[in-house]
C-alpha cells in the first residue's frame, strides 16, 4: 500500500510501483501539473515556437496587423461608405490577399471597413477606388498600384520582426 502524493489516500498500485498517485483522475492530473515547473513550461513554449510552421507566423501576423489597422482608423468613416466606424469592423485590403499576397501586410492597401462593405458588397471595390487617393494621396495610390505585381517572400524572422513593429504600435495607440 502506498499513500497519494496529491489526496493523501491509501492506494494499491495498478500500473507499477513507481506510481505515486490513486487512481483518481483529479489526483493524477494534478500530479502532472505540480510536476511541471515555470522552466519546464518555458522550454515548451520555446520549442512551440520554434516548431511552428511559416503559414502559423502569417496567420499570427495578420490577426496583429489587422488589430493595428483597425485601432489606426478608428474614428475614421468606412473607406467605402463613409460611415462611421462603430463596434465590429473590418480591415478591408484593397487589392485582395487572394490575387496580391505580397500586399498583404501593406499599410496603405488596408483600411477600416464597415462589415457590410467588406463582407456582403465584396469589398464594395468601386467606392473604395474612388475613395483611397484622398485617404492616402495619388502618389501613394499610385505606388500602391505599381506594387501590386512585384513579389514577397518573408521569412519566419522577417515575420518575427514584422509582428513585434505591430505589437508596439498598437501598444502606443491603446495609451
């Protein structure tokens, strides 16, 4: 008979003589956990990290930039409708993720969008062309049209750096 090292019951070990816990799942739960340090728990997160594929650090990269894009415009009207943009709204890309992936992530390509333009008029395209040069200015839209077909290839540190630029943007505009 040995003693649980979590609820202080006796027990007769099933699995083998180096169980330390009953066989109540609570108990062998939190076993593991005590087990577990701050260390331990770092260390997984480092191979976590180091583990995770580049489609994982893009997807991670957009929730941040959009979170950015949508604290810098808020207070501004939709850039389709010229709404104002209140409680739920999108980062609305200009040139779309799907034909142009390396604008993706490009500043002046994305803008606060109410949820009707972005997600049940497409875009609302036509309005949001008319709309974006004086937003942006017409160099700037015109750079941004020169941009569309040249190519991006960021790798993971790239993205690394890109992610932590976002976080501390949006660190400053929260404050």
């Amino acid at each position: 008979m040995r003693k649980c090292k979590i609820c202080r019951q006796l027990f007769e070990p099933t699995y083998s003589s180096l169980q330390m816990t009953c066989t109540n799942s609570l108990c062998i739960i939190e076993h593991a956990n005590q087990k577990r340090t701050k260390k331990d728990k770092d260390e997984i997160k480092k191979k976590r990290e180091y583990l995770k594929p580049a489609s994982q650090w893009r997807k991670e990269l957009q929730q941040v930039f959009n979170t950015y894009i949508r604290l810098r415009d808020r207070g501004k009207p939709c850039i389709s409708c010229g709404r104002p943009l209140q409680g739920k709204y999108d980062a609305g890309h200009f040139f779309s993720v799907g034909n142009y992936p390396n604008l993706r992530y490009h500043e002046q390509n994305v803008h606060g969008q109410c949820t009707h333009c972005n997600q049940h008029r497409h875009g609302n395209l036509i309005e949001y062309a008319h709309n974006l040069p004086s937003r942006i200015g017409v160099s700037q839209f015109n750079e941004l049209y020169n941009l569309r077909n040249t190519e991006l290839r960021l790798t993971i540190e790239e993205i690394k750096e890109k992610l932590t630029h976002y976080k501390s943007l949006i660190k400053q505009l929260k404050s």
